[in-house]
C-alpha cells in the first residue's frame, strides 16, 4: 500500500467466498443453518466473551456495524473484542484455528444516531470499528463488498439476511448456537411507509425487508443487530454487497406487516469514507 495515502486500498478480492453459500436456504427466525463459513465476512461482536451484535469486515482493520451496538456504557472500545470465522458460537465445535478475535481500538457511530435522547428516531443507525491489527484473511475470513454510492436494490430482490440472534422470537432471547440465514425480500419504501406498516418510522436511508404475513416467520431478530444483509451483484452468484445494517423489527421479531429494517448502507458512502480518512489522519496511520 502507498505510504502517502490517507485512505486504506479496498480488498479486491471482496464480496467472494470461498466457501459457496447456501441461496435456497430461507429462514432465520426458527433456525436455518449456514453453511460454515459461507459468510466469510461475518462478524460475532463480543462483550467479555459475550455475543452482543453482528458486524461486516469490510477492510483489513474496518468492521461495519449499527450504532445502536455502542449505547452508553458499551461506547468504550475497550470492551469490546470483534471474532471473525467463527460458525458455532461455542469456539469448541469450530474448525480448529479458523476463528481469530482482534482488539478494538476505535469505535465511531453516526454523529446523527440520536436514538439514546429521542426512542422514536433511529434513523443514522450505522458505526464502524477500527481494529488494533489487521485481519489475517484466511478460507474462512474474507470482507465483503460496499455498494455503488447511492445504489438501491429493486423490490423483491432477495438478500440475506445473518447472524446468531434469537432463533424463537422469544421474550427472553436466547443467542443461536450456530449461525443462521435468511433469504428476506426487499419491500420498496412506498409500501413500507404506509400507516399499516412502519409509516414515519421509515426513512429512505433504511431497507424495509421481509414479509407482511406472520405466517412466514422469516426475520431478523434480537442478537442479529448490525449483521450484514447482504445482496449478490447483478448477473453474478459469486460477489456479495453489503447493503443492509440489522437495525430494528417488532417486539417478538414477526408481526403482521411489520418486516425488518436494515440501514441502507450506500446512503452512507460519503459517510463511511470521511470517517476511515479522519480517523486514519489523526491516528497517524500510513498506508
């Protein structure tokens, strides 16, 4: 990498993992198993060895994830730790070696994520972390892509949706042993912003995606919060974008007409841009 550069070089090799993941496969809430590091870029983001949110890789030191993961007291990147080829979440049941977890040493949340004052507004619901150290990409850890500047996937794509959130819908969640997908078709905003669906709580910075009957049971639900919500590139199977950020859903995780909602990550471009060179400006870092 050039040492004059204030900006890291983007993984070319993004967006391709080595292990092919499992399309046909539909559901999150109620359980339908990945394939063991099909998402390469998934990230388990931990608390004392405690599973609190999903992330992205999306650099060799950059980790995407909702703001919401870092309400007061958890905005101290000292407590937190970022663990990536992981499948099961008991360490044990995993390949041996393929996980890795690397220290934090720089959190930055949206300067507009004001949901902590205002519990009726979360809208900016999007942070990066900075790592201590590089990622060491392996078959089981690679980044995912970004997507174009202010690029929105046509209603009905479906994308998917991962992480180890509670499997049930329960009242009291319970994080999943093993990660899950879930194949969630994007709702295009005029029909999410109706009364009957989210209504004022949308805004065209977020992805409405799911399903209106309950019946269907396919959800994000709590534990998945800022897992990636990923899109296949058009005409292609193989590279994958990062164009969602878990962000928010019913109580219960299924209600009638009340699917999931991901920030929309290429609202953010110039957002996630700006703050890598701040940060990477301040911190003296060289590329």
């Amino acid at each position: 990498m050039c040492t004059h550069s204030l900006f890291p070089d983007w993984p070319e090799n993004c967006g391709s993992p080595a292990v092919t993941p499992n399309t046909a496969a539909l559901r999150v809430v109620n359980g339908q198993e990945a394939v063991p590091h099909s998402w390469p870029w998934q990230v388990s983001m931990q608390v004392q060895s405690v599973h609190g949110c999903g992330g992205s890789l999306i650099h060799e030191e950059w980790i995407l994830t909702a703001a919401h993961c870092f309400m007061v007291p958890l905005n101290n990147p000292g407590y937190w730790r970022m663990c990536l080829g992981k499948h099961h979440m008991n360490s044990s049941m995993d390949v041996p070696s393929a996980e890795t977890c690397y220290k934090v040493d720089g959190i930055i949340r949206h300067e507009g994520f004001v949901y902590e004052q205002d519990r009726t507004d979360i809208t900016n619901d999007i942070a990066l972390v900075h790592l201590a150290e590089p990622v060491n990409m392996t078959r089981e850890i690679s980044p995912i892509c970004l997507p174009k500047p202010g690029a929105v996937m046509p209603a009905g794509t479906p994308c998917f949706v991962t992480g180890w959130g509670d499997e049930k819908g329960s009242l009291f969640p319970k994080v999943s042993e093993k990660l899950n997908q879930a194949a969630l078709p994007i709702i295009d905003f005029p029909t999410c912003s109706k009364p009957a669906y989210w209504w004022d709580t949308l805004r065209p910075s977020m992805i409405c995606a799911g399903y209106g009957s309950p019946d269907e049971l396919k959800s994000a639900c709590q534990g998945d919060s800022g897992g990636p919500f990923a899109c296949s590139t058009a005409g292609t199977n193989t590279t994958w974008e990062v164009h969602g950020i878990v962000s928010f859903g019913p109580q219960g995780c299924i209600k009638d007409k009340k699917p999931s909602v991901f920030t929309r990550v290429s609202a953010f471009s110039d957002w996630i841009h700006h703050n890598m060179k701040k940060f990477i400006y301040e911190s003296g870092i060289t590329y």
